[in-house]
C-alpha cells in the first residue's frame, strides 16, 4: 500500500469522524431547521394561521399518522382547535414556535386506554377556556409508555396535564398560568415527572395522587416550581409545590421550589415517601409535611428558608409514625410573623416530630418559637434528637411531658442564643419547667438528656 493512499484513507476517516460529532442528531436538527420528522400536517389540510378552526384537519392527520405508525409534525405557526383525540401511537412533534390554541372545551388533546403516546415540543395555549375539574387541557387515561416532553402550555383554566392510570414520562416542559394545578396524576403508576419548569399555579404545582392508600412510585425530580397560589382555599390541600396523597412509594428530590401559599412539599397519608435534596423557599405555612395516616417519612439533605414552620413529621394521634430527619437546612421561620407570635400560635418551629422519628445531624437557625418540637401533648413515643446545630431561637428544643407522652432521647446537640430555655419541657404549648441542661431532667423520667451543649 502506498504512503499517499495509506494518508487519504486516514484525512478520510477523521473528516467522517469530524462530520459524525459536528453534526446534530438528525430528529434534533429537522426540528431546529424546520423540516418535517415524519407526516408533514399540511399535507392534510392543516395551516398555520388560519381564521377558522383546524379541528377536522388536525383531527385526519392524528388519525393517518398513528396508522401509518409514523410521528406527526407541525411547522411553526398557530393552530386554532377545538377538541382533539390522540390514538395508540400517536406521535406529535412541534417545530419550534408550533403552537395549538384551544377554541372550545372540554379539553384539547385527549387520550383513552391508547399506548405509546408521545407530544414532543409543542406549545399549547388553553385560551382560560374553563376545563373539567378532573381533567385537564391535555387529559390522558389508561396510557402506558406516555411521554410529553419539551412541551409549553400556557393559560389551562383548569389542570395543564391530567394524567390517569398511566405510565411513563412528563419530562422538561414549561407549564405557566394553570387555574388548577400544572401537573395533576391520579391512580398512576411509577411516572418520571422531572426537569420541568412550573409557574403561577392556582391551587397545585404537581399533584401525585391515589384514590385509595397503594404503592404509586413516582419520581418528582429537578423541577422548578414558583408562585404557587391557593384559590381554592381549605387547609391545606391546596397550595402546595409538590403535594403526594395515598401514594406509597414516592421520591420528591432535587427540585427547586418558591414562594407557595402553603407548603414545598406536602405529603398526606403517603407512606415510605421519601424528600431528599429540594432547595425551598417563601412558605405561607410549614415547608415540608408528612401527615396523618402516613407510616415512614424521610426529609434528607433539604435546604428550607422562610417558612411560617420548617418540617413536620407528625398525626401520630392517628397512627402517623416513622422516619427520618437528617442533614437538613432550616432557617428564617415564623420571622414575618414574629412581632405577633404566641406560644400557642403554633408557628415558628423548625422541625417538629412526634412517633419513631430520628431529627439528627440538622442545622436550625432563627425560628421564632423553637428550632426542635418533640411530641405535642400526650402525642410522642421513642423519638430520638441527636447532633443537631441550634442557633438563635427563643427555645432550642420543646419536648412534651403531658401526662401519657412517650420517651424522647436528646443527645449530642449544640444549642446557642436560646434566649428562654436550651431544652425545656412543654404542655401543649406552655412552658413548664425550666432549661433542663441546668438540671431538673430527673423530674421526668421518660427523657434521656446526655451531651448536649448549650452557650
């Protein structure tokens, strides 16, 4: 072989090799550029900018596409329609600036008991059209292997996205202006919702919901949730960032969320539920909640600023019990009400835990009651508070001695600034004895105090 052939192959090789990592994976670039992937929607009838409806045409090229087994594209431009159904396979991807505008109710796209449903890149405007409750301006029922993603819905006067017994993916998509919630998944099974971007909410950002207590599954991971309203009012089932009902099974990390009428994270009745690693801030009332019938909670590693409470793990009254507190981040709570906070407002805790719960290796800092509250009332069995840092709250740590309250275990803590008390013994919310560091922990023969250090 010659030296000349041996260096052509070689300039050949790597200009192939050059051209292979230069060049965009080709579905990415049609859509950048503007070329059809798959059925082009103007080959039926569809236009862009049209003054009427597009219904029926838009309506033909979903049905073509998903029997030809082929993804359905939309060049840029706005689509005005009426109700839309989605079949077993359909497949629609959005040029960028591809935007369907509801013209009339009850919904936009809807799907039932069809798979393999994917919405790529589409902008949907929900018009305020009013929506049903239980639905949503994209409402899909019974789908396995859903996937909308790179998705911008905007102005859903109801739910964005409905989601029923379902799997599969809502991933990286811009939700903005939803009556309701932005994302509302009941009876689903195991969803990924990660990586999207939620805003001004009326009521919910994402809901994960059951309809009976039973494993669900889902991840709730690196999503951006603001401006979280409560329109509907109540006491807390609205209102939340992330709020996960009856449903066992679910992990809530990572996410970054701000400014909620009620809490970041809310979990009623939900079991083996897991918050780990979220970035929160702005709280009308407590930050992060696992109540009533829930059985293990775990809140790891969360950063929580201003909040009317941080953390409670709580309702053993009605068998709520389990889990862990650890690693956390608490600090600026109860502050905007503290000119006019009681001892019986119940605001400005840090974190509060009540049955078999461990709160250790936690920072809290400027809580306007107290940073730890272990048990209320007679409320309280084999809780364990150990290696936390405490700064500049009235109390460090209230613990329950009501008549019936069961053991605590306080060890190993560092409590600077509390200005009433390090560790002091409280009924419901009155104070009772003095700061048990100082001595007058053998009157109560339940708590265990050993190491702690206060200044």
């Amino acid at each position: 072989m010659s030296k000349t052939r041996h260096l052509n192959r070689r300039h050949l090789l790597l200009g192939s090799l050059a051209t292979v990592f230069a060049t965009p994976a080709r579905g990415q670039s049609d859509r950048l550029q503007g070329r059809p992937e798959g059925l082009d929607a103007r080959q039926f009838g569809v236009r862009a900018h049209a003054p009427g409806e597009q219904t029926q045409q838009l309506q033909r090229a979903i049905d073509r596409a998903a029997q030809a087994n082929q993804p359905l594209w939309l060049a840029a431009g706005t689509y005005r329609s009426g109700p839309l159904t989605l079949r077993a396979g359909s497949q629609l991807n959005g040029a960028r600036g591809a935007k369907i505008a509801l013209t009339r109710g009850p919904s936009l796209l809807t799907a039932q008991d069809s798979d393999a449903i994917a919405l790529n890149g589409v902008s949907l405007d929900g018009s305020n059209i009013a929506l049903p409750r239980d639905g949503g301006l994209v409402a899909i029922s019974g789908a396995r292997d859903l996937h909308i993603v790179g998705c911008a819905i905007a102005n859903a006067n109801g739910n964005a996205i409905g989601v029923f017994r379902s799997s599969g993916a809502i991933t990286g998509n811009t939700i903005t202006g939803s009556a309701d919630n932005a994302l509302y998944c009941l009876d689903n099974n195991g969803l990924d919702i990660g990586g999207n971007t939620i805003a001004k909410s009326g009521n919910g950002g994402i809901r994960v919901w059951q309809s009976v207590k039973r494993h669900d599954g889902s991840v709730v991971s690196g999503n951006t949730i603001d401006d979280t309203e409560s329109r509907g009012g109540g006491n807390g089932q609205n209102g939340n960032g992330v709020n996960v009902y009856r449903a066992s099974g679910v992990i809530v990390r990572n996410n970054t969320i701000r400014r909620a009428a009620f809490s970041a994270v809310r979990g009623n009745a939900a079991s083996n539920f897991q918050v780990i690693g979220n970035d929160c801030a702005g709280f009308g009332e407590t930050a992060m909640y696992a109540e009533f019938e829930y059985e293990n909670a775990s809140f790891i590693d969360n950063i929580i600023d201003d909040a009317a409470n941080g953390i409670a793990v709580t309702n053993f009254d009605v068998g709520g019990h389990g889990g862990i507190v650890r690693g956390n981040i608490v600090r600026n709570i109860g502050q905007r009400v503290r000119s006019t906070l009681t001892e019986g407002s119940g605001n400005g805790f840090g974190i509060s835990i009540e049955a078999d719960v461990i709160a250790t290796g936690n920072t809290i800092e400027d809580c306007a009651y107290a940073a730890l509250r272990l048990g209320f009332g007679p409320y309280m069995r084999n809780v364990t508070a150990s290696g936390n840092t405490i700064r500049r709250s009235p109390y460090g740590i209230v613990v329950t001695v009501v008549k019936g309250a069961g053991r605590a275990t306080i060890t190993g803590n560092r409590i600077e600034g509390a200005s009433r008390g390090a560790i002091v013994g409280v009924e419901w919310h009155k104070a009772v004895s003095g700061d048990l560091t100082q001595g007058g922990a053998e009157k109560f023969p339940q708590l265990r105090l050993s190491g702690n250090r206060a200044s």
